[in-house]
C-alpha cells in the first residue's frame, strides 16, 4: 500500500530561516514519481517539482532544494533563506508508475508560517 | 499554455440539494482525476477516468456520480448534499504521468 507521512504538522520560522519539511514514503512498486505542491491561501495547488524514483540526484531551483534518499524513503524540502511569501501549506506526495492512470495520494501536509 | 478548468469556482447549496462540478482537461491528456480536501485535510481522491471509461474508485460516496464525456470534459454530481460536503473539489488531468491540477471548486453547504 502506498503512504506519505509528513510528521511536521505545523512549522514558524523567522523570515531569511532556512527551513526543511520533512516527508517519508511507502511504496511496493520499484518505480514511482515523488512530488511536491505548495498549497498557498487561495487554495490552488501549485506543483513544485516531480522526481522519478531512478533519480536520486538532489535538485537545487533558486531558494528551494529537494533532497531524495531512496535508502531511508525519503523526499525532504528545503528552503533558503525563507520569505514571508513562502507561507504557505506544503504537500508531499506519491504516484506509482505502473499504469497510465495512476493517481497521486497526498501526504497530510505541513502549514508553514513565516514570521516577518 | 492551456490549464485544466474547472467551473464553477464558487458554489453554494442547501442541504439535500444537488450539485454539478464540471472539469475540463487539457487537450490530450487522458487521464481524469477528481479530489475532495476538507477543510485543513489533504486531498483525497475520489474517482478516476482513462480514456472515458472509469479507472478507479476511491472514498467516493454513493450519493455522488461522475462520468466523462465524449469531448474528455468531466463532471461530477453530488445529490442529497451534506453539510460535510463541504469543500475544495479538484479536478486533475495527467498524460504520462504529467499532472496538471484546476484551481478547484469551492463547495459551501449551508
């Protein structure tokens, strides 16, 4: 069965904080796609990143950093130097590749304050 | 670059009233999903199209229907609405695995 916890429920950071949030998955399938969505009061969802299974390379876009380590199941979300427009919540999330309609689930989510 | 739409953005019933979310995908993509987020939950799938024909099926309640069209624009259809109802209703399309998310519709039950 596919799972994906964030255990952080909740963060506040001071503004130019780095802050990590937190996300471990569960999976059968060898192949799969881990993603990130940034959920901000207006309630669209606004994709972030999406990272194949086969590739563990860490990715850097500007203040945001992914960390992907298949030994531990785990995809954490660093951002540099933290902006108040960062606040915002943050869900990881999981989709297996197997058939062309699988569906993403979604971690629990974490709420991030950033405190000017 | 053409998004996923979803109408209406608003939309307020009373209880036991029905209501029709529609979703239009991008061109293309041939894969529906539908999601429900609760208020402070994650969203939660619901049901799921390839190619027109239903592919899964999630915490989906009988009250609720959906079906996609010729055209591969969705809709979903909640009757004897409950206040619980209420939430973000997403509509997502995928083509290999692309996922592109509508800006959701808002669902008040009062």
């Amino acid at each position: 069965a596919q799972k994906v916890t964030q255990a952080q429920t909740e963060i506040s950071v001071v503004e130019k904080e780095d802050v990590t949030l937190d996300c471990v998955y569960e999976t059968r399938d060898t192949t799969y796609y881990l993603f990130w969505y940034k959920q901000p009061p207006s309630g669209e969802l606004v994709f972030l990143i999406r990272r194949n299974s086969f590739d563990e390379q860490n990715e850097i876009s500007g203040r945001y950093s992914w960390n992907f380590q298949k030994s531990t199941s785990s995809f954490n979300f660093t951002i540099t130097a933290s902006q108040v427009v960062d606040s915002a919540v943050y869900f990881c999330a999981l989709s297996d590749i197997g058939n062309r309609d699988d569906k993403i689930i979604f971690g629990k989510g974490t709420r991030l304050h950033i405190l000017p | 670059a053409a998004g996923v739409i979803q109408s209406p953005r608003h939309l307020i019933k009373e209880k036991r009233e029905t209501a029709t979310l529609k979703c239009y995908p991008i061109p293309r993509h041939d894969t529906v999903y539908w999601y429900q987020q609760g208020p402070g939950q994650d969203p939660q799938f619901l049901i799921s199209f390839y190619e027109k024909m239903q592919s899964d099926k999630g915490s989906i309640p009988d009250r609720f229907s959906a079906q996609q069209f010729s055209d591969y624009h969705s809709e979903l259809n909640m009757s004897s609405l409950e206040l619980g109802d209420s939430a973000l209703y997403f509509c997502a399309s995928s083509l290999f695995y692309g996922y592109t998310f509508g800006s959701g519709t808002r669902l008040t039950v009062v």
